[in-house]
C-alpha cells in the first residue's frame, strides 16, 4: 500500500477501477485506523500532561509549605539566637556578680576571723581577771571572817595593793557590798 501511494500518477491510471477502489478503502480504513491511534495516543498524551499538571501543582503546593516553614523556621532560629545572645550576657554578668559576691564574702570572712581572735582574746583576758577578782573576793572573805591575825593584816595590805592596780574604788565599794550582802 505504501508503494501505491509513491506511485506517478501514470502508473496508477494502469490499475483498474476495482483495485483502486480497494486500495482506497484499504486506505481510508487504514487512515482511520490511524487516526483513532492517535486520538487515543492524544488521550493517553492529555491523561498523563494531566497527571504531570496535577503533580506540578503538589508539588507547588509543597514546595510553598516548604518555603514557609522555612521561613518560619529561620526566623525562630533568628530569636533562637537573640535569645543564646540574651543568656550568655546574662551568664557573664552573673559569673561577674559572683566573682564580686566570692571577693566580697572572703573580705567579710577575714575581717570576722579577725575579729573572733581579737574576741578570744579578750575573753581570754577577761577569764584571767575573772579568776584574779575570785581569789581577791576570796581573800576578802578570810580576812572578814578572820579579822584581827597578825597574817590577816599583812594580807590586808597586799591584798588592798592588788585590789587598788585592779579595780577603782567604785568597783572595790560594790565589791564589798557583793561580799556582805
């Protein structure tokens, strides 16, 4: 059939009526046939540029949710990072306040310990005067019980030696008082 189509127009006036006929009809059934081929080619063609349409669309679709989760996402990593920026100046100045707090504490601490030894110590002086104004109070109540030996009143006199360094008179007059009530 496809030779008769290359034919001349003089080779084909030598077929008869009857075989160009047929070969007509063979043709128009063959052009049909072809072109429901590619009327279904078409459809084919059509479903699957709708398939691709519907995918280019998903993916439009998809790739626009993309952009603002990325968009989203960038601008909390941007608050993110004002935030690490935030906590760490504030990391720094609680390091720094710490630092002032600890130098601070251990001033205060020295100056306490310097004061807890100036205490002891005078605690330490006041124990031995404590127990010095025992023995004066004592030797004042021998010598009032024992009043007129010949010892006693060298005691006496020592003793008022020693109770004068220590005490004024206001303090030996309360004394006194203290030891006859």
């Amino acid at each position: 059939m496809e030779d008769l189509v290359r034919l001349s127009d003089q080779d084909l006036q030598r077929f008869g009526k009857e075989d160009l006929v047929r070969t007509l009809r063979t043709l128009q059934s063959r052009n049909t046939e072809l072109m429901l081929e590619h009327g279904r080619l078409m459809k084919e063609v059509n479903r699957s540029l709708q398939v691709h349409l519907q995918e280019i669309r998903s993916l439009k679709e998809a790739n626009q949710k993309l952009q603002e989760d990325n968009r989203e996402l960038r601008e909390l990593c941007c608050f993110l990072d004002d935030d690490r920026q935030k906590d760490r100046k504030v990391s720094r100045e609680w390091q720094r306040f710490g630092r002032y707090t600890a130098g601070v504490l251990w001033r205060e601490l020295g100056l306490y310990q310097q004061k807890l030894t100036e205490l002891e110590a005078g605690q330490e002086a006041l124990r031995a005067e404590n127990a010095e104004l025992k023995e004066i109070v004592l030797m004042l109540d021998e010598e009032r019980n024992g009043a007129g030996s010949r010892s006693s009143i060298d005691s006496q006199s020592s003793l008022g030696h020693l109770v004068r360094s220590f005490l004024t008179s206001a303090e030996i007059l309360g004394i006194r008082r203290a030891c006859l009530l």
